[in-house]
C-alpha cells in the first residue's frame, strides 16, 4: 500500500517551494495539548517512516502513537521548542516492526507573524546512514515559507549560471548579509575567490546531474571549528533530463564525524598504550615486505622481563602505567617513519626501514637501554627489563607471518639466554 496519501505536485516555478518539495526527511507539525505534543500534520515521507497513514497520525498525541518511552525521550526537547528554542534528541526507534536503529529529531519552533509560538516541527534524521538526500514537502504557502525561514540550516537556490535565486534565514546569518543583498549575485562574490575555488567542483558536478556532498571543517565560526557536510541537489526540470540549477544544504555533523573518527583510531590503536594495534602492524608489515628488496626491514619482538612481578607487587595500575610509559620511550627510540605496535600484555613490536644486519643490530640494543632506561625511571619497576628477538627482511623472509613468527622465537631464545638482551633469528 502506498503510505504517502498527500496529491502529487507539479514542481513549482519558485525555488524556494521546489526547495522544500525535494526535501524526503519526516517532517511533522505539532500542538501542545497539556503536558503532550498532538500530531497537527504530517508530509508523505512521515507517513512512511511512521508505517501508517496520515489519516491514522493527525489528531493524536506522540505517546499515543509512539508509546509513552517515545514521548519520555522527547518530552524536554519538545518543551524547549514551545519556549523557542531549536534542540535535538536521539531516541531508538522501534516502530514498523524494523530491526532498531537510532534517529535526530530536530525540534524548532513555528511562530506567526507575532513571534509568538503557535506549534513546533520535528524533522527525523536517520544517523546510521547519515545522508542527505533530495527532500520533499508538501504543505501551504505560509506554512512552507515559515519552514524554509527557521529551519536551522543555511538552504540555498543557485541557477545555471550560479547565481543565487533563493537563501533562506539560516543562510543570510550565515554570510552576514540580507536576501536583498544576496539574491541575484553570483555565489562566488558573495563567498569569495578562495571558498568559492574549494565549492565550485561540487556544484559543478550537480549541474551536470550527479547528487554530492562536502564535509570539511570549518575553522571560522562563532561557537568555534566545527565539521559541516554541504549537499549539493540538481534540480531536474518537468522531463528529467536538463538540470536548472542547485540547491544546496549544510548541516552540522561535527559530534557525528568526531565519533566516527574516534571509531577509526580505536580500529588503529591500542586503547591502553596508543601503540598501534596488532591489525594495523600486521598491514603495516605487510606493505613493508612486499617492498623489501629495495628497503631492507626489521621486525623487532619486544617482551618485558620481569612485568608479572611488577603488577604482582604494585598492582595492575604501575603495571599498566610501565605499558604507557615503554610506548613512548620506544616512540622516541625510533624516527617517525617507524612503526610502533604493542602485540598483546607485555608485548611490543617495533617495524623499522634498515640498511643492514649490523643497523639492525644498532637498532635491537638502543631499543634494549630504552627500554632498561624507562623502566628504572618509573615507580616500582626496578628489575624490568626486555628480552628482544628480531628478524629481517629480506634476509630472513619475504613473508609477513614467517617474519613475526622468526623474531618471536629469536625472542623466547633471549628469554631462555638469560633474559635482557636481544637476539637475531636463526633463519
């Protein structure tokens, strides 16, 4: 069955209207009725996301449709809207029977010609995907020109000839400018030669019918730097088949792209240390040797002597201070092209460019006092030391694991010689 009930349109010749038909986000518009939120309209891609239709949402209340946990979520967001102001929530969705994801939903309030709040919109993001795409909203002319005013994000209309035919409120603060100022002018004087050179690829290949976005961070804003994703939509004509123009939308994503790439490190480092972890010095050592017979390099196995009497002694916090303390000193052991990886516990991997078994060498005992050094320099550790086994490629194998595998062996052979040395592999 087909969920979105409201008439189909044809594409106005206004921007701004043709803005806000290609919006496809759940929009909904809300009353108070007491201490609850009361459905008052609904667009077709909110019929969608809610799985009914518009007739089964307008009239009721959001615990009645969503459940009093929705509304438990919601309800401080929706009353900072009806006081003004424009907030967010994030809530998992549980409704249509869907596998749960988790949802944005922007409040901001809906004034009348008085200012005064008459009722809030809510517009749903879905931040698993994170995307944004051509939207779509059907609605009044005064509802729509209210939308397209407080709507928080910059929304802008840029002809053929990149000259902007619509900005909304959020845009003009943006540039510090009025739409009388800003309509008619090319985007490119208005945001300058340099931002204009960094945008211009973009809309470029939305006129030539491709859908983009730009996330960048953007260095000079009053709340500070912060990562924006910008849009880039063609606007098809009637036929589908001619772009007339652009229209472009920019979003915050700054707590999104942060936590994104808090999620990549975490993927490359280790949590405790932040050595690299044992999957990244795997890959790292993988390009090393299957360059290595035009850059000779080593792989040193380190593995501290001594640590389990360490913790036993002082506990699990000097130990893992000593883990902290030995990632840095080895960090600058080495230059900034090596790799340094810690394998697991007490075990450490150093991946080094080398010119040949006596540099090596060189290398195996400065890591050795490094080790010794920093070791006598924390508390608690008197009597921790390393045993390091090393092999070299290609002179001991041109393969990865049989690399690690060598200069872990070479190390249990400094382990069984007596401990706080180093060893070359036997090959």
């Amino acid at each position: 069955m087909k969920l979105d009930d409201t008439p189909a349109r044809a594409l106005s010749a206004d921007p701004a209207e043709r803005l806000v038909e290609a919006i496809d986000l759940p929009i909904g518009r809300w009353g108070r009725t007491g201490d609850q939120a009361t459905l008052l309209f609904c667009n077709g891609p909110y019929t969608r996301w809610a799985g009914r239709t518009s007739e089964a949402l307008v009239g009721r209340t959001l615990t009645q449709l969503f459940g009093a946990s929705a509304w438990a979520s919601a309800s401080e967001a929706f009353a900072a809207a009806f006081d003004g102001r424009t907030v967010s929530y994030e809530r998992r969705l549980t409704h249509q029977g869907a596998a749960a994801h988790w949802a944005r939903v922007q409040v901001f309030p809906d004034r009348n010609a008085d200012g005064d709040v008459e009722a809030v919109y809510t517009i749903a993001f879905d931040i698993h995907q994170d995307v944004m795409e051509r939207e779509q909203l059907r609605e009044a002319r005064q509802r729509l020109n209210r939308f397209t005013e407080h709507i928080p994000y910059p929304l802008t209309y840029v002809d053929r000839q990149y000259t902007l035919r619509f900005v909304n409120l959020a845009y003009q603060h943006a540039v510090s400018l009025p739409a009388a100022e800003l309509i008619g002018r090319p985007i490119g004087q208005v945001r300058g030669a340099a931002r204009w050179a960094e945008h211009k690829p973009y809309f470029d290949r939305a006129l030539a019918g491709e859908s983009v976005q730009y996330t960048r961070l953007v260095q000079d804003l009053p709340q500070g730097a912060r990562w924006m994703r910008t849009s880039y939509v063609p606007d098809m004509d009637d036929g589908g088949g001619t772009v007339q123009g652009v229209y472009t939308v920019t979003v915050d994503v700054h707590e999104l792209t942060e936590a994104q790439q808090r999620l990549a490190r975490t993927a490359q480092r280790d949590a405790l240390t932040d050595a690299l972890s044992r999957r990244t010095m795997m890959e790292r050592l993988d390009t090393a040797v299957a360059t290595c017979a035009a850059q000779p390099v080593a792989l040193f196995f380190i593995d501290l002597d001594g640590f389990k009497a360490l913790n036993d002694a002082h506990g699990h916090a000097a130990g893992d201070a000593l883990l902290v303390s030995l990632r840095q000193a080895l960090a600058r052991a080495v230059r900034l092209e090596d790799a340094v990886g810690r394998f697991g516990g007490d075990e450490f991997l150093v991946l080094a460019p080398v010119r040949d078994a006596t540099g090596a060498a060189k290398l195996a005992t400065h890591l050795l006092h490094a080790v010794r050094a920093c070791a006598q320099q924390c508390y608690g550790a008197a009597g921790v030391s390393a045993s390091i086994g090393y092999a070299l490629a290609p002179q001991d194998s041109t393969q990865a694991l049989r690399l690690l595998q060598l200069a872990d062996t070479a190390m249990y052979e400094a382990k069984r010689a007596g401990k706080n040395r180093v060893v070359h592999c036997a090959g």
